[in-house]
C-alpha cells in the first residue's frame, strides 16, 4: 500500500476540505469529478467540473472528470437501496461512483479513496450501514478514507497501515455545517460555491419526469435526458410525448434535440412555443400538438393559423385553428 490516492471532489467544501485535511498529512492525491446530465451545476458548461478543477489547482493537484453514462441510467431504474425523495438512489449512485474510483485507482496506481462525506449529514446516503453497502458493493472495503467522520467510523486500512495518522483526523457528525465552516475559516478556504451539491434527481416535480420517461421508454438516449430538463411535457400514450417551449431558449433547444423519428412544429404566421412530438404521431397527434402551440401562444394567436411541421428533413406546412383546452391538457400533463 503507498499514500497515494483518489479524492471524489465536487468542488463544495466537505470534499474540499477532507482533500486539505489529507494533503496535510502529506497523502499524494489526485482528484476525480462526475458530472452528469442531472447535476445543476454542471448542465451548463461544467460550472461544477470547473468548481472542483479551481480547488484542485488551488492545491496543485491532478483532477479527471469522469461524466456518469448512460450506464447511470440503469442504476435510477433500478435501484438495490431504493430512492430518497425523489428519483435519486443515493446509495446505489455512490456506489456507481465508488465503482468508477476503483478502476481509476487501479489505473494510476493509487491504493485508497477519499471522500468528503460526514456522518449523519444526509439521512440516505451518510448513515453508517449506508457507507458500509457502498465498500462492500465497490469492492473498496477498509479503502474508504472519509477524514471529516472518520472518528466515528472502524479504521480503514491505510490507517492500521500507519500511512494516514488516525489522530490527526477529525470527528464532524450531523447536519449542522459549523465545524466545516470553522475548518475552512482556519485553513483559508473561501469561494465554495455548491456546499450542498445540486441534483435534479431529487427534486420532486423533475422526477416525475424522469419517472414518466423510464417507465415509457426502454432505450434512454443523452437527448431524453436534456429534453426532460426544459419545456412543459404531455404524456399522450407510453409511446408518445409532446414537449412544449416556455421561452426562445427552449424553442431553439429542442429544435437541437431532435432524433430520428420525433416531429417539430414551428408557428409560421405568429409569435408562439415550439413543439415536439416525441415518439410516433397517429391520427390527431400534429393536429394537438398544434393547438397546444396556440394555447400557450395566447392571445396572439388567435383563429386559423398556420404551423410548419418538420420531421426526418421534410417540412410540411399545415393549419389549426383553435387552441386545446385546459382540462385536455391538465390530464396529460407530467
Ligand atoms: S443527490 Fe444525486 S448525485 Fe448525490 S448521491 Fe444522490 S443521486 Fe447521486
């Protein structure tokens, strides 16, 4: 076993400073980020990627950013250790992830992990018996260094081995975030932006959404994830779904997430929403999705208008003239 190892690092302080608290001890570290299609700071520009590249520069440390796969999306269907509030599987992603370090560890020769995490801080995923399923089922048993809790947890292996000084490691426990503030206030760490890291999974409305599309859909592309992130969606059958725009953003992105097969609808004569039939249409299917264009127009949009529907690089244009009511659309709405 040497004193080289990898560091989860989000760039939020926990596992900021669990990095600092080791570096101290002289452990060679070298830091790894995910990313994914669910985490809010990281859907624009790796906002959160950069976050944790910044601290890893701020210590003069190596960082790979890894982004969860497409493989991620098996883990939120089916989780062993179920969800929390939401659609997240806290434990099993932590597991995913912890998977991930191993191979990385192996890659470059390191001999342990390192976490940020806190005992009792989060009730699904920070429990002792959570963190014990998560060695166990990453192949990581003992190689788990958690240096903010590790007081209150078995001694991992690198410190029986005498390469970590168990002395020097600390005791913080629970949801309060005073002792991670003091600790940063007494190494000099500022301009920690994500504390408490910022996953769609666990927002309620959004995972209904991801609940509707792993229901209905078997095959998960990268598109599905994006287009569930913006828009008002309407699910017609399990093979269906039309996406609204909310704004001009929202138009021209969806416009960009077109795959083969799906349908785009386009206001020709007025100002209003794009569409997106998501799936196959049948009889009435671009005669909805146009009126629904009209509805959320308002009251621009009022009497015949014409739509521009493109689908697999053919255009066609064609006419509705009345918007959908309100009760056909609140029983369809995700
Ligand atoms: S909050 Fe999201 S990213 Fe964090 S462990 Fe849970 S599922 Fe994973």
């Amino acid at each position: 076993m040497n004193k080289k190892a990898v560091a989860l690092l989000s760039g939020g302080l926990d596992s900021t400073l669990a990095v600092k608290v080791l570096l101290d001890q002289g452990v060679e570290i070298v830091a790894l980020n995910f990313t994914s299609t669910f985490c809010t700071c990281s859907c624009r520009g790796s906002v959160c990627s950069n976050e944790a590249a910044r601290v890893a520069n701020e210590f003069g440390i190596p960082i790979k950013v890894l982004k969860k796969g497409l493989d991620y999306i098996e883990v939120i269907r089916n989780p062993k250790y179920g969800y929390g509030q939401g659609m997240n599987p806290c434990v099993d992603c932590r597991i995913y992830m912890h998977r991930l370090a191993k191979n990385y560890m192996g890659e470059i020769g390191a001999s342990f992990v390192i976490t940020g995490e806190v005992l009792g801080q989060r009730p699904m995923s920070q429990r002792k018996d959570a963190f014990k399923s998560i060695e166990k089922e990453s192949g990581l048993d003992g190689l788990i260094v958690r240096p903010l809790c590790a007081k209150h947890l078995d001694p991992t292996i690198p410190e029986k081995a005498g390469i970590i000084d168990r002395e020097k490691l600390l005791d913080m426990v629970g949801r309060s975030r005073k002792p991670q503030i003091s600790l940063a206030e007494e190494c000099d760490i500022q301009n920690y932006p994500c504390p408490s890291g910022g996953c769609l999974l666990t927002d309620k409305i959004f995972s209904k959404r991801v609940k509707d599309l792993l229901d209905n859909k078997k095959d998960v592309t990268t598109e599905d994830l994006q287009i569930l992130k913006i828009g008002r969606h309407f699910r017609l059958n399990n093979e269906t779904k039309i996406v609204i725009g909310r704004d001009e953003a929202e138009n021209k992105r969806l416009g960009n997430l077109v795959q083969p097969g799906d349908t785009l609808l386009e206001p020709l004569d007025f100002a209003g929403p794009t569409a997106m039939i998501c799936g196959p249409v049948k009889n009435g299917t671009h005669s909805l999705a146009g009126r629904m264009i009209l509805r959320y127009a308002g009251e621009k949009a009022d009497g015949k208008r014409f739509l521009k529907l493109s689908q697999n690089g053919e255009a066609t244009i064609f006419e509705v003239d009345s918007p959908v009511d309100d009760k056909v659309l609140k029983g369809m709405m995700i």
